[in-house]
C-alpha cells in the first residue's frame, strides 16, 4: 500500500544517517518491546507480512512521529486485539482480566527462544509453472497501487530494469499479509539505472538492485 512507510526516493525528510553498528537499543524498554513482539509472533497467530501490513496501516502522522518500536508496539496492540487476545480493557489495566486464548502454537519456553531464532523462518517454495523471466531480460514494473500490503516499493513503479538473477520461489508476501495462503511465486533480482528511477538529476553512475516478484513484472519486446 502507499502508505508513511514507503519513503524511497521522497525529498524533505532529511537525509539518512547511518548509526553505528553497536547501537541496537536507545532505551530498555525497546529490548522489551522487542521480546515481546517475538514472542507473540511465535504463537502462530499471524505471519510477518500481516504484522508489516498492520505497522503500515498506522496513521501517517502517528507512523511519522513514533520511533521503531513505538510502532511495533502500536501495530502489535492492533494485532493482539485483532485476535482476540486480549480485551481494550486488559490493556488499560496492564493485565489480563481472563483465560489465554488457545493459540496455533505453544508459548516460546526460555530455553527455545535462542534455537527457534537461530532456526529462523524459511520462507522458500517450490512454484509449479517455470520461471517466466531469466538473467539478461529486459523488464518494466507494474504501476500499482494497492491498499493492500505489497513489496513494491513506490519509486520503483513503471521503471524498467534487468533481470540479474534469479533467486527462485518464495511466499508472495501480497497474499500471505492477508491469510491468502503462501501462493508461491518467482523472485528475481533486477537492476535499475538510478536515472530510470530518479530522472537525469540523479547520479549516472548509480544502479540499484532491488527484489522483484515475477507479478510485478512485465517483459520489455
């Protein structure tokens, strides 16, 4: 969706500064948000691009003016209520007011927390139909412009580029964000002159690689 998030490209914001590597955490609470985030997603009740739709769903200005995990907490409250998981008045109290919900998996014990991490989450799949582009091929990304949750980025919409590689099938994230199943589809890198995607103004010397689903592609030719 065009959504707060979806800033590539866009003036006015400032540029961005890169913080040093060591510094993950601003404050303690985030380490708790953090936890928090993880171990409510590891019950099962939603996949990751539902929990990335929902932190897009954010007002713009409420997305604009939070911190990073201000808006997981603010997106993770929309999710937990959502599911039922808890009621409004369980999170004015700061407590729960009556029995868990059964979820689709058991809580994420301590001792779990450190392989299941480790593990990660394999999102790789077979696609029944062949590859529809290959190394070399000249594409143009779809302009849309969904309401839906989506990988395209907005400054990558209409351009054209090259296919570079070919990474293989994966979960569409446009389906799997709205329990539409893992509809498994070819993904591609393809790169784009930096003057096809930010006009003769921008640096002729720059390419860009960026993750394209086979969806959002058409062939040029």
């Amino acid at each position: 969706m065009n959504g707060a998030q979806d800033l590539g490209g866009m003036m006015g914001f400032g540029p961005v500064v890169p913080e040093p590597e060591h510094v993950i955490f601003h404050a303690e609470w985030e380490k708790r948000a953090l936890a928090i985030t993880l171990a409510c997603g590891a019950l099962g009740q939603w996949p990751g691009d539902r929990g990335r739709y929902v932190r897009e769903c954010l007002p713009p200005i409420d997305y604009l003016t939070s911190s990073y995990y201000e808006i997981w907490t603010k997106a993770l409250l929309k999710l937990l209520l959502a599911e039922g998981m808890i009621t409004p008045d369980e999170w004015d109290a700061g407590q729960a007011r009556s029995p868990a919900i059964p979820t689709r998996r058991p809580p994420l014990s301590r001792e779990r927390v450190a392989p299941v991490l480790a593990a990660g989450t394999p999102y790789d799949r077979p696609v029944q139909a062949a590859a529809r582009f290959k190394v070399g091929d000249r594409v143009r990304t779809l302009v849309k412009n969904p309401v839906t949750h989506t990988r395209l980025p907005r400054y990558a919409r209409g351009k054209e580029g090259v296919i570079c590689e070919v990474h293989g099938g994966f979960v569409f994230p446009d389906s799997l964000a709205h329990d539409q199943g893992d509809d498994p589809q070819w993904c591609y890198g393809v790169r784009f002159d930096g003057t096809e995607l930010w006009g003769p103004d921008s640096d002729p010397m720059l390419d860009v690689v960026i993750d394209v689903f086979e969806p959002y592609l058409d062939q040029i030719g």
